[in-house]
C-alpha cells in the first residue's frame, strides 16, 4: 500500500492532519455548529425552481463575477454596501483562502489569538503562509494591550480576529479591533461567521468598512441561514480588496447552480433568518443549564456555548457521545463545545450531561 509517506508531497505538508470533524451518524449531532432546522418547504421550492431554471444552460460557464448574487448580498448586509465591495466563493473557508492567496503566502505571516477558528492556521499552511499563534488571555478574552503587542512583536502581513469567536462564542471587544487595525501593517480580516447570533448591542466590523481599506469582513449562509450544505461564504471590503481577490480566484469557481440557490435562499431570509431566534433562545437556554449545574461557561454570542468539564474532555466527549449527542472536543483541555440546536435537542444534551455527571458522582 502505498502511503502518503511515499508521494512527493510539499516538506510543510508532511505530517500534517486534515481538518476533520468527525461526521457520525448519531441521533443528536451538535458539534459543528450547523444550523439544526431543514429549510422550511417554500423556501424548498424556490431553490428548486431557481435551480431549475439554470439546468438548461449548464452547458454555459456561469457568471464569472457573480453580479447578481453579490449585488443581493450586499443589499443583506446594508451599511451602504454595493456590488463592488462584496466577493462571494464556495464557503467562507474559500474567501480566506483567497485572501490569504493574495496578501499571505510564502516569506509571509498571519497571526491569529488561540484559540480561534482552526482552519486559519490550516488555511495558511496550505497557502505557504507562515503562521503565528497568538495568545489570548487566561479566560479567553483579548485585551487591546495583549493585542497590540502581539501584532507589534510579528508584524504580520494578516490579522485574524473572529467576532463572535470561534470556540469561545464571544464577540470581539470593539476597543481591539480599532486597536488592531491601528497598529497592523497589513490586511485585517475579522471573521464574522456568526454575526447573526450576537446579542443585542454587539458591534460589526461592516460599520468600520469606511476608511478602512485594509480590513475584511468576511461572513457566511452556512450558519444563520442554514445553507451550510449549499456552500456560499462571502467578504465585505474595499472594491480594491474585491480587485485584488480576482488575481488568485479560479475562473468561474462559483456554480450556476450555487449561484441561483443562494440567490433564491436569499430573497428568503426572513424565513430562513427565522430560526435565528429560536437558537439564540437555545444557546441562552444552554449557557443558563450548564451554569445552573456548577459549570464554568464563556459567554456567547454564537449558536454555540463552550463549557468546562473539569475533566478529560476526551472521555467525556466520548461518554456524551454514547448517550446519542454529538458534540466538539476542540482540543482545548478541559473545555468542549456544543451547538446549539432545537429545543428537543437541547433537551437531549442536558440529558446525556446529567447521566455523565451521575455516572462520575
Ligand atoms: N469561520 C468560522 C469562525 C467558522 O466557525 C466556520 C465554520 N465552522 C467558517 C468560518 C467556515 O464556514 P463556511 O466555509 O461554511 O462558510
């Protein structure tokens, strides 16, 4: 058998792992933080009819730049955004690659505050962009001072800051992101996968967009609409920043096909956007549980809620899993990190923690 070991593949790339968060086959599955509602049966048909209508002319290349979807993104996220100033690729995952095509790669640097989304580092790994792992503090929060002597010690080429934050689930602290955007040389990029969880009052970066050229918000369909499957991610920024994009972006790398059911999912998102409050009742609903239970929770502004177990986590993610519910161990000691979903769902899991915690006493 031939092993990975065996082929010619690039020396940064040896012995490294992919990203893999397990996808098991389990009644309750909460570890990915997916949006736990099927798309309710209108917006099913829309799609379909939008997809429909493509079918004809697959034998065409679709739209190279993608006007017309990102024209109706721009109209979402408002704060006077148009065409121009919004990019959109296969998942937010590919706009960060994109961008760390662009202003990282190799003799290049990003940093990013761990723990934080794990596929930045992975991101720029694959794009020969050496990585710094920045710290946060002891309970996971991110003073400006911290931050800015952390960007003045690297001086990296990319930010990353991850508002609300991925796995912690707080929003980023604002006096850091004017900090941060301050005291950096190069490009900034706050991830804002989960904007659309965040309590009331919680600030975006869009609002900064102005004057602002260096930063990049990017954003995603995949958790508040529920579109995870559909793959659409996408970034506001400067038009320079959507210019510069072009030069790494493979030509016609966004499908008629993903083009028309995004379009189509978002000329729905009141329905969609309506189970945003559901979860947020859900996370609140879990962080209050888990506290109510002795546990230490970080505050959360996502459709998540990162716990302490006070205890291996491995075998506690395990002894959750055996009761049916499915949640992310995300290497963090002592800590895991659960979805919030359903109402039944959340009743699952406090379930399986009750039977964890019986079996312990
Ligand atoms: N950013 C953060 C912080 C995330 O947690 C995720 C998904 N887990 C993503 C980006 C990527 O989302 P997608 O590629 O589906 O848009």
């Amino acid at each position: 058998m031939t092993s990975l070991d065996d082929l010619p593949i690039r020396d940064d790339l040896r012995g490294r792992s992919p990203y893999g968060a397990p996808q098991l086959d389990v009644p309750v599955r909460l570890n990915t933080n997916e949006n736990s509602y099927p798309l309710p049966e209108p917006v099913v048909e829309a799609i379909s009819k939008a997809v429909a209508a493509e079918l004809r002319d697959l034998n065409r290349y679709p739209d190279r730049d993608a006007v017309a979807l990102r024209a109706d993104l721009a109209d979402y996220l408002g704060h006077g955004l148009g065409v121009g100033d919004v990019w959109a690729a296969n998942g937010s995952n590919e706009v960060q690659q994109q961008l760390l095509q662009v202003f990282g790669g190799p003799g290049r640097t990003a940093l990013g505050f761990t723990p934080a989304y794990s596929m930045h580092p992975l991101l720029a790994t694959a794009t020969g962009t050496a990585w710094r792992d920045g710290r946060r503090d002891a309970d996971f929060g991110l003073t400006v001072a911290h931050a800015v002597a952390q960007v003045r010690e690297h001086r990296p080429d990319v930010v990353f800051l991850c508002s609300p934050n991925n796995p912690t689930g707080t929003a980023l602290d604002p006096a850091v992101l004017d900090a941060v955007l301050a005291e950096a040389p190069g490009m900034v990029v706050v991830d804002e996968a989960y904007a659309e969880f965040a309590r009331p009052g919680t600030p975006t970066a869009l609002a900064l967009l102005p004057g602002h050229p260096r930063l990049v918000v990017t954003r995603t369909m995949s958790k508040a609409f529920g579109f995870a499957g559909g793959r659409l991610g996408y970034l506001a920024a400067d038009p320079a920043v959507v210019d510069a994009v072009q030069l790494v972006r493979l030509p016609y790398h966004l499908s008629a096909l993903t083009q028309a059911a995004a379009r189509a999912a978002l000329a729905h998102r009141e329905t969609l956007l309506g189970t945003v409050r559901a979860i947020k009742e859900q996370r609140d609903r879990i962080v209050s549980g888990l506290r109510a239970r002795g546990r230490t929770v970080a505050d959360s502004d996502a459709n998540f809620v990162l716990f302490e177990v006070g205890a291996d986590q491995r075998a506690v993610w395990r002894v959750l899993l055996d009761h049916g519910v499915l949640v992310r161990d995300v290497g963090l000691a002592g800590w895991l990190r659960v979805t919030a979903g359903t109402p039944e769902e959340t009743d699952a899991f406090f379930a399986a923690v009750d039977a964890w915690t019986a079996g312990v006493a």
